[in-house]
C-alpha cells in the first residue's frame, strides 16, 4: 500500500495538511518527518513512499535536498513543494529536483485548500489506477 510522507518543522502545517487529507477520506498512512534527517531516515525505512508533501525551509539542510533524495530512492514519487514562502527561485530549485506541484500555504485559505485537494485528487486517481 502507498504511503505519503509530510517532511514539515511546522506542527501547525502538518496539522493542516493532514485534516485536509482527511475531508478526502483518502485512507492512505502518512509518515512525517521534521527535519531533513528524519525524512531520509524514513525514506530509506519505507519502501511504500508513493507521495510527498515537503517544506522548503526544515533543519537541516532544505526542502530540495529531501526531494532530491526521495526522487533517487522511489523516482515514480509523486511530490509538492508546501511552503509558505512563494518565492520563485525556490520553486524553480524544488521543481529541478523533481518536484510536480507548489503550493503556497500564504495563500488566501480558500485558495490554498482548493490547490491540496485538488492535488490529493489527482493522486488518489494515480494510485487507484496503479
């Protein structure tokens, strides 16, 4: 079975993250990490990651170098920058290391609600399809 990884320092993020997964009642389980040592550490534990939501600014080094790593491990990974920060260059740097989506969480709340579930949807489909 998939599983989703939340790599995020932000308790208040993954909170966020994870009630917005559960209004799709998509039973997937989800790993979390909040720090770049925890989320590789988990990488390399779980075989099943099929899909990610990873912060851009998470001790110790940043959001790239996790989706990076997380592509040379499981590279059909699905993964979406999450920051709060909607600066492009860190957008362009996480797209280069193999990030499909960005989404902002500095958005007016109903914009970026709206962006997570229709992400969370097309994943849904993809693994149903698999």
């Amino acid at each position: 079975m998939p599983s989703l990884l939340i790599a995020d320092d932000s308790p208040v993020k993954t909170q966020l993250l994870r009630s917005i997964l559960k209004k799709t009642s998509w039973q997937i389980p989800v790993l979390v990490a909040s720090s770049t040592e925890q989320a590789m550490s988990l990488i390399d534990e779980h075989r099943d990651i099929s899909f990610a939501f990873v912060d851009y600014y998470i001790p110790s080094e940043n959001g790239p170098a996790i989706i990076g790593y997380l592509k040379t491990e499981h590279p059909k990974c699905r993964i979406a920058l999450v920051s709060s920060s909607d600066n492009t260059e860190n957008r362009a740097e996480a797209q280069e290391k193999g990030a499909e989506a960005f989404i902002c969480t500095s958005w007016a709340p109903d914009r970026t609600e709206k962006a997570l579930l229709d992400l969370i949807k097309s994943w849904r489909e993809d693994a149903r399809a698999q």
